[in-house]
C-alpha cells in the first residue's frame, strides 16, 4: 500500500469509477404533455415515478433531469440505507403523539427491507449487506453524549437500539480509541449508484422516459418549465434536495449543505484481519461535526464528513470535486481511526450538497388544489428516507388519507432560511463552533463543550 499518488477528485464520485458516467438519455423536445411531471431524477424523483407507475399503470408520468439520473446526492452519498428520522422524534411528539412517531420509526425500518427487496426483484445488484448501524465514541465528552443517546433510545424499542461496551464494540470493528457504541440493526451498506441507476433503468421498463440534460427553471400549478419546452401535468412534483435553491422562487427554502467523502484502494486481507468489520456495519462516530464510513463490496473504507459546509449564495458544485485540505482531513482522520489502513492510498475524493431545511426535518407534501408536491430536506439521510417519502407522494396523489399520509412529516409549514449574508455567517460560525468544540473534546475535555451547545441553538436543530 501506497500514500504516494493523487485521488481523483470529483467525477461525480468514486462510486461510478468502475463503471464510467453513464451515456446520456435524450432529452425534452418541446413541449408535452402528462398526468405527472417528477422533476428530479435521483432516488426521491425515481421512486416517486416507479411506485406511481406499479400503482397505475395508466397513469403518464415523466422525469425531468438537468444532468442524468444519479448525478446529485443519490450517486455520491455514503451508501448508509438507514432507519433515521431526520432530525429526531421529540418535536413530532409533541405535534402528533408517542404512537404516531413510534410507528413512523416502525415505517422506515420497514422501508430499509422494502428498498433491499424491490433490488432483488428488479434484478438490481446494489451490493446489499445488512449489517446495522453503529455509532462509536472515541473520548469521554462522546461517551457522555453516547451514554445520554442510548438511555434516550431505550423508551423507543421500535428502533432497535443496543448499547455496546468497549469490548463488544472491538469485537464488531477495531475504531482507534473506541470506549463503547450504539448499534441498531435497521441499517444496510449500499453501493449507492448501482442502486440509482438500476431503479432508473426499472422505471423505464415500466414505461416512464426520464429526460436528461433538461434543465427546469420554474415550477407553476400545471407546468414544468424547462430550457427545452414546458410539460403540462395535473400533478408537479419537485424532487431537488439540494439543488432546490437554484430554482425560482426557492432560494431560501432548503440550505444546500456540502458533504465529502473519500475512498482508499482496496485493502488486503491481511488488514482487514487487523480491522474486522466482518459484519458490514456502517459507522459513524459521536463528534460534533460527524464521520460516516462503509466497508465497500470490493474492500474499500470510504469515509465522508462535512469538509466545507455551505458556499455563499448557496451556489452548488459542477463535477464533485472537493478541497485538497478536506481530503487531507478526511485522510487523517482514517488514520486516526484505523492505523491498520495508515498506509493506504486515497484513491478517490468528491463532494455533494445534500438539502437542510431551517429546522432539520424532512419533509413530504402536496397541495391537492395547485398539484405541486415536494419532497426533501433529508439532511443526509435519505437513502432509505427517499422511498417512504416517494411512497407517501403517491398516496397524496392516488390515494389521499392512507396511513402514510397522516405521517408527521406530511405537509408541514417550514419558516425559510435567513438571506445572505446571514445565511453564510450562521453556517460558517456554526461550524466553526462545531470544529473547536471537536478540537477541545479531543484534547481532554470530558464533557461537551459549550460551544457546540450554542452551535446547536444557532442550527435550530
């Protein structure tokens, strides 16, 4: 093993290394019209389409793309098919009851077998491995915060949460310095753009075109307006996560937040031998601004974190790449964790945003008078979170007053992010305070510091 050669960085990602950028499809030619127009063709817009379809065959739908299905979020995340309620339960308690929320958590973890069983019927191999979650604290201020998480967790048996001493922890994956860990078995490691463009390929053969290179510019009642005609449809609905804020008229709706992530050559198994993570666990540690990581189907660690988090203006990246210091970060921290792959050559490195709405809950939901729906604002955890909410969309469509309609995160009101520059001052201070916070955690502060717990009243977390 090698540190000596660069990583590619960008390309989308590393997750379409082994097979190249796909080919593009045609695009819009014109004008048309469709019952529905899904405009988005990652995983929120493809299994918004595909599900329309299995529940009505007649029904005519179209996907429109301004680059090709999987270029955003869905083929470059960390590949964590999780049970996440993004942003947590207690507010959706207070607004919807204990039993409600409890059998939300029960439908994402439902949805975690739904998107591994629909791989394995539409003959998608996604490079499937169940193996759970698992949430490791690496010094005593994340001890605490790990310790406080779990009692929280064991008043939701319906997630599945086991707390894991040191020991236990090490007997699942050696992490440098682990004091103990949160695992749930409601988790998959995914290859994510496998899954992205299989799904893609499914909803064509159900007869749905997906039309790419075809940029939207406005969403009205009725219209899809794109750079290369307008698709009149009864129902229109945006599928942007992250690149919501380039279009009109939602700027401020969903913070496009950076992610990055990198991956080593493939490692021998005289170091996986060192390592462990035989069980395919996804990890991530209990920091303030956080690590993911997943052992890949061909022997791989590929590890992610924020790098830089917000670009002024919420201006969105091209091809994927990231910064040379957050590769040189993200490499010492997989040092850090795992010596036994210290010696390992990066091999590739790329970015991708991810939406946030301002208070850091997803959301689903449809106007029954205008026909626009949304979905979106995962905050990073939507491999699985997408299938529910493009489920949920069809119910709201076909099927209004379905249980998964009356979900908490159906057409809630969300109050917009501030304007720039208060927009990018809120985020980079807030992160700032996160890094610190980190720094001081590891340098031996034993209890959360409490810059990190401004950083929090700041985020509106």
């Amino acid at each position: 093993m090698s540190t000596s050669t660069a990583p590619v960085n960008g390309n989308v990602s590393f997750w379409y290394a082994e097979t190249g950028l796909p080919d593009p499809r045609p695009g819009l030619d014109g004008n048309r019209e469709a019952d529905v127009a899904v405009v988005g063709a990652g995983y929120t817009g493809l299994w918004t389409a595909y599900y329309l379809k299995k529940a009505r065959p007649d029904l005519s739908v179209v996907v429109l793309e301004s680059r090709f299905a999987g270029f955003g979020a869905s083929g470059r995340n960390g590949g964590w098919l999780t049970n996440s309620i993004t942003g947590g339960r207690s507010q959706y308690v207070k607004s919807h009851g204990r039993a409600v929320v409890g059998r939300f958590q029960e439908l994402l973890n439902e949805t975690v077998d739904e998107v591994i069983a629909v791989a394995g019927a539409e003959g998608i191999d996604a490079a499937v491995a169940k193996g759970g979650e698992l949430n490791v604290a690496r010094n005593e201020a994340q001890l605490g915060r790990l310790l406080a998480w779990a009692e929280d967790e064991a008043a939701w048996p319906e997630a599945g949460t086991r707390l894991l001493d040191a020991a236990e922890t090490a007997r699942r994956i050696q992490v440098a310095g682990a004091l103990g860990s949160v695992h749930h078995p409601h988790c998959a490691r995914i290859h994510p753009a496998r899954l992205v463009r299989g799904l893609a390929t499914a909803v064509e053969r159900l007869g749905v075109p997906i039309y790419e290179g075809t940029t939207v510019t406005d969403i009205q009642p009725g219209r899809a307006v794109t750079d290369r005609g307008t698709v009149s449809a009864r129902y229109v609905l945006r599928a942007t996560e992250g690149f919501t804020a380039n279009l009109r008229g939602h700027h401020r709706e969903w913070l496009p937040m950076n992610s990055s992530m990198i991956a080593t050559e493939p490692l021998p198994d005289s170091v996986w031998r060192q390592i462990g993570w035989n069980s395919m666990d996804t990890v991530a540690d209990m920091a303030h601004a956080y690590m993911y990581a997943q052992r890949t189907a061909d022997g791989r660690i590929a590890l992610g974190g924020r790098g830089v988090p917000y670009r002024f203006g919420s201006r969105t990246d091209t091809d994927g790449a990231t910064q040379p210091e957050t590769i040189a970060s993200l490499t010492a921290l997989l040092q850090d964790m795992f010596p036994a792959a210290a010696e390992a050559r990066i091999e590739h490195a790329w970015a991708g945003v991810l939406g946030v709405p301002r208070d850091w809950k997803a959301t689903v939901g449809l106007d029954p008078k205008t026909g626009l729906g949304w979905a979106g604002g995962y905050v990073g955890t939507g491999v699985a979170a997408t299938n529910l909410a493009a489920r949920t969309l069809r119910d709201l469509v076909l099927e209004p007053g379905s249980e998964l309609t009356r979900m908490p995160w159906v057409n809630r009101k969300v109050r917009r992010w501030e304007p720039e520059p208060l927009r990018w001052i809120a985020v980079k201070a807030m992160y700032a305070a996160y890094y610190a916070a980190d720094r001081a955690e590891r340098n031996g502060r034993s209890t959360t510091s409490p810059i990190a717990r401004a950083a929090d009243l700041v985020s509106g977390r």
